[in-house]
C-alpha cells in the first residue's frame, strides 16, 4: 500500500488565488512528521512547510499553510495568493517514527503533483 | 545560508561504466542520505548513512551501489557498473538530530545519464 497518496497529477490557477494540493498518508507510528517539498522545472528540492504528528495546530510558512487531519490522514498544502514563481512540481513526503529509536529519518515522498499558475 | 552540494550537476556514461557522485553536506549534520528520481516520477529513498556506517538502505540500493565518507565532509555515491535504467536525477540530502522541524535539505541533484 501507498505509504503517501497525491491524487492530482496536475492542477492550474488562475494568479493571486489560493490553490489546495492534496496528500494522504498511512503509517501506523504514532510519531510521523509531515513534509512538503517544491521541485521546480530547474530540478532542486526546496523545503516548504513541517507539520509533525502531535502539533496541536497546522503549521503556517509565509503563503503556505497546511490544513493537518490527523483522524483523516490527510495533510493538505494551501498556497495563499498563487504567483507565477510557483509553478513547478510539489511532493508530499512523511518521516516516520522518533529520531534515534531505530529511526533513519528516511523520507518517503509521494508521486507529486505539478501545478501551473496561469496569468 | 548553509547548504548541501553536489558535483558534478550532470554526468553522462556509457553502460558498464563506474560513476562516483559527490556530495557536501551541511557540515554540523549528522545524517546523510541519497535518493533518486528518474526522470518525472516520485522521489524514492536509497540509502541513509550515519556514524560512518550505512543505517538503512532500500531494495534499490543492491550491491552494485555503495557509500563512503571519505574525509568527514564529502560523502560519495558510487555505481559500480551503470545500467541504462541507472539513469535518473540523484540527490544528496542532510539532517541535523534535535528537537524541532529536523528537515532534510537537499542538494540540488545530479542529473545521470548512462548512454
């Protein structure tokens, strides 16, 4: 089974609108962390935004927040006010598991989801 | 700002060939890993690496890959005979340990190209 699920292969919006990816993850660990990640068309893996498993409240970065379900296991990036600069591809990804009890910090992606702000 | 980087940033060879990827990561990090893209498919996790000793490695990661931390600041992919299917974009990444976010940050890819 697909430890994370991305179900859009690719989405558009319109600039200056807000855009939802969408991630499932499944991991019976209790301790997870939640990460999402843009890849644009230059290739690199740029950070955006951490939720882990027993944050009380959805992490915020700027114009990226994540809407945390934990019962849902769901862990949806919105972007706020889309700019052109943000097209590229975004991946959900999940670290299972507390650091240092047998834990590698491996990450485990999803498939992606490409996303173009259209003008 | 500290950042993980690798060389070359694209490598072609022929099949059969030995590569070696190369990768300096964050130099206060303490967990070094290598994941690999083929070309416009998901991310997928190959080897982690800490304590100059190989913690977890994927069914990808078969004997014709290794690892090494030669010097405490370059860490080394190596392939040792490619195959076409070897071909893919190759990240390094890093992780400090502690409390907090703890997110790997990654280089910026070498992009493989076995001919």
């Amino acid at each position: 089974a697909q430890k994370i699920t991305q179900t859009q292969p690719g989405m558009f919006v319109q600039e200056k609108e807000a855009v939802t990816l969408d991630c499932t993850y499944d991991t019976s660990d209790p301790s997870y962390g939640l990460f999402w990640y843009k890849q644009p068309s230059s290739g690199e893996m740029i950070f955006l935004i951490y939720q882990g498993s027993y944050d009380q409240q959805n992490a915020t970065e700027g114009r990226y927040s994540l809407n945390f379900q934990k019962a849902r296991k769901s862990a949806n990036l919105v972007i706020s006010a889309s700019q052109l600069g943000d097209s590229a591809m975004y991946f959900c990804a999940m670290r299972e598991g507390r650091w240092g009890s047998g834990n590698t910090g491996k990450l485990i992606f999803g498939q992606g989801t490409t996303l173009q702000v259209k003008p | 700002e500290p950042e993980v980087t690798q060389t070359p940033s694209h490598q072609v060879t022929q099949m059969g060939q030995e590569v070696i990827l190369r990768c300096v990561p964050i130099s206060n990090h303490l967990y070094f890993y290598w994941y690999r893209q083929i070309l416009g498919q998901k991310v997928e996790f190959l080897v982690s690496f800490y304590n100059n000793e190989i913690s977890e490695k994927s069914e990808i990661f078969d004997d014709q890959f290794s690892v090494e931390r030669p010097d405490g600041s370059n860490f080394t992919l190596k392939i040792r005979s490619t195959k076409l299917e070897d071909s893919a974009m190759y990240f390094c990444a890093s992780s400090a340990r502690g409390t907090g976010v703890v997110e790997a940050f990654f280089g910026q890819g070498t992009r493989l190209t076995v001919v």
